[in-house]
C-alpha cells in the first residue's frame, strides 16, 4: 500500500504525463512573503521578543514565539477565519518559510499548540499587554518613513455578533443583536493605533480617555498638531473640555435639538421655484451653548434639499476649528473612510471572528487581527506602486496574496515557484524594493 500511495499516477492516454499529490510542496498563499518582508525591515520579530517573554521549558520550547505569533497573524491576513486551519496550513510552504529555519523541514504549529498559544499563552497579563505595546510600535516604526505634522485621530466602535454563552456578551438595542462591542482608534492614514473590547451592551463613548488622551500625549510630544474626529455618540462636553484643555482641535457631530434648528430657521424653508435635481446644500456656523455645556462653542449646520424629499436633511458639528464651514463639513465627512477601515478589519482581518468562551481569550484575538489588519495596512501605504496602492486590503488579500506556488527545495536553499497571475514578476520586484528601500528601525 505504501508503495502506490508514493508512486505518481500514470495516464494510459497520454503515457509522458504523469500525475502526483505533493499538497506539502504546493502553496495558495505565496504573496504573504511580500509582507514577511516587510514586517522584517519593520523589526516584527524585535518587538515580538522585546515584549512577549517566553516563560517554556523543554519540550514546549520547540516552536519559538516569534513563528507562533506569525503564524497567528499570518493565518488571519491570509483570511483563515480561526486555528482550525492550522493543521493544514502547518505543512503549508508558505507558512514554514515566514518563520525560522527551525520549522522549514519539521512544518509550523498545529491546531492544538496554535488554540493554546492565543487562548492561555497571550492571556497572561504581561503578554497580553505586550500585544498593545506590539501594535503600537510596530506603527512607529512606520511613522517614522511617512508621518505628517498634522495628525487626525478618528475613534469608531462596532458590533461583532457572537454565537453562544460567551463571557460578557450581551444584547445591544443599538445593533439589535447579541454582541461584543470594541472602540477602535484610527490615524489618517487606516492604521489602528488602539483598540478595546467591551460587553455589547456598553456604550460606545465608555472609558475613550483609555485609548485617546495616551495617543494625544504621545503625538505632542513629538511636536504635532493634533486634531480628533468622531460621530455623534462622542457628543459629550466632557470630551470637549478635555480636548480644550489639552489644545487638540475636534470635530463632532452633535444630535439636532429645536434650539439649534431655531438658529438656521432661515435654511430651512425649501427655495422657492422647481426643484433642482442636484442637491441643494447651504451651510452656517453660529455660537451655541448648550445647558450641560459650560461655554458657547461653535456649531456648523449643514442643511440639503433632495429632490423628491419633503423636508431637508439637518447636521450639525460641534467644533473649535476656525475653517470655513464648508470646508469643515468636508472635513468632517471624510471620518467615513474610518468606518470603511473597519469593514475592511472585518472582512480580510476577521475581526469579527471572536469564537471562545473567555472574555480574554477574546480580546487576545482582536489584538491579533488588529496586528493582521495593520501589517496589511502598512503594506498597502508603504509599498504598494501607485496605480494600486488605493486597493481595498480584500483586494490585495484575493489578488496578492492568494498566489498559487510551489516550493523546490535543494541542497543549499529553497526554491519559491509562484503562479504570475496578479502578483507578476514586475510587480513583486517592485514591491521587493520599496521595501529595501525604507529605513532601518533605529534601536
């Protein structure tokens, strides 16, 4: 029986054509050897050894961290929804060579050493608080090639729907599901500074001093100008006063009241004559001050007219900007491509894929596809050439990294054979030399 399962297939219509399964040897995932590149010249794997201590003896020392944490995160930006997958992709080509020469020829973790890792491992609390500290200079070091004087900060929270008893979840009237509700921070350019798991029936705003005033200081420090934007569930004038009084400029939408409607009565009243069939859109700014409010603050309405509508569509933004209103409504508006960052988180980086009983074991794997998230984030900022760098990280996920390959081993090295489907030979040149091109991480 051995010897026909290792003997190839032959055909007996075409006798030069012989067929064998080596699923060992063949890749789908080629492309995440780009992004091992990268994370490379990022210093992933100092960080990773900085701020995950490895407490093994023995036999458990097999694996080092560095290729179980890859292997987590990998899996992930490949879209591998959870460590299921882990038995298969441990024999996979592309999984071996991201980590060290250890695992080339023996083959990566199993379902079993990978479940153990992410749900008792990383749920200590020294490692658990290392996978902040991971993410977050794993960043720096970007923002040290690419990083305006300017910094706008969007915070954002979400719904992950969950399935079962799982600790902390709850129904959310919001959302109309039972679910864990997470605050996201995001910089201008899509990457995930910080985030926070919470119960899904806790309030968007709770505890968002937690993540925002540590990023604040850390950037004026540096000497930036700090600027936050955020939706109306922001709308606190304790928000307002902490950001005053640490001079960061905001931009937040506050709900309508009939006092501030009263304010732009004057916009309000359809103009006279056939409807247009182009938006009409007016804007104003006024003082304001609300009850709870212990100052007049300035406050942009923006008032549209559609055709077909009865009655205009009404927003107001509190702000201490000095742009022109309509300038800042422009502003303001481009806040929404935070929440198309968090689509994407959702639906290449599995976010949403919070499977365990444990509260903590679940915050371990947000912190996990928040990395994944970043680390395709990163690649698509600073390597990516210009006619594709504005793709969508599921683009890149089903174009790029879904590369079919092959890997030849000989004597002294490894042959890596990929598919040039998207990924072309130009194209990976390219990238391959963005990457060489950065700068070295200091320290």
């Amino acid at each position: 029986m051995s010897e026909i399962q290792n003997e190839p297939f032959q055909l007996s219509f075409n006798a030069s054509l012989k067929v064998d399964f080596q699923g060992s040897r063949v890749t789908s995932d080629g492309g995440v050897i780009v992004v091992r590149e990268l994370d490379e010249r990022l210093g992933l794997g100092e960080l990773i050894t900085r701020h995950l201590r490895d407490s093994r003896r023995g036999k458990n020392t097999e694996l080092p961290l560095a290729d179980l944490f890859r292997q987590s995160v990998y899996s992930r930006m490949a879209g591998y929804e959870d460590v299921d997958d882990a038995e298969r992709l441990s024999q996979d080509p592309t999984f071996c060579l991201i980590g060290s020469e250890k695992i080339w020829d023996r083959g990566a973790a199993l379902t079993s050493r990978l479940q153990t890792f992410e749900t008792e491992m990383l749920t200590e609390d020294e490692k658990f608080a290392g996978l902040a500290r991971i993410n977050r200079e794993l960043i720096a070091q970007a923002e040290a090639v690419d990083s305006p004087q300017r910094v706008v900060l969007d915070m954002d929270s979400t719904e992950i729907p969950v399935y079962g008893q799982q600790e902390q979840s709850a129904y959310n009237g919001h959302f109309e599901s039972t679910c864990y509700h997470p605050l996201l921070l995001f910089n201008r350019g899509g990457d995930c500074l910080a985030a926070k798991l919470w119960p899904g029936n806790v309030h968007s705003a709770d505890d968002w001093e937690e993540l925002l005033l540590p990023e604040i200081e850390r950037q004026q420090k540096l000497g930036k100008e700090v600027v936050f934007r955020a939706d109306v569930a922001f709308a606190k004038p304790e928000i307002y006063e902490v950001l005053e009084k640490r001079g960061v400029k905001y931009a937040i939408r506050i709900p309508a009241n009939d006092s501030m409607e009263r304010d732009i009565a004057e916009l309000l009243t359809r103009p006279v004559g056939r409807p247009s069939h182009k938006p009409v859109v007016w804007y104003k700014g006024f003082l304001y001050r609300a009850e709870s409010w212990s100052k007049a603050r300035r406050v942009v309405a923006k008032v549209e007219f559609h055709a077909g509508e009865l009655f205009p569509r009404v927003g107001f933004i509190v702000t201490n900007l000095e742009t022109e209103s309509r300038a800042l409504v422009r502003f303001y508006n481009r806040r929404g491509t935070a929440e198309q960052w968090v689509k994407e988180g959702k639906q290449a980086a599995k976010i949403t894929r919070l499977s365990c009983h444990r509260f903590r074991s679940n915050e371990v794997r947000l912190w996990l596809s928040v990395i994944a998230y970043n680390l395709g984030n990163l690649w698509r900022r600073l390597v990516l050439p210009k006619r594709i760098e504005k793709w969508s990280l599921r683009s890149l996920q089903e174009r790029l990294v879904k590369t079919g390959g092959r890997l030849i081993k000989h004597a002294r090295y490894f042959w890596l054979l990929l598919a040039e489907s998207h990924l072309t030979r130009r194209l990976f040149g390219s990238m391959v030399r963005r990457i060489a091109a950065l700068p070295v991480p200091a320290g």
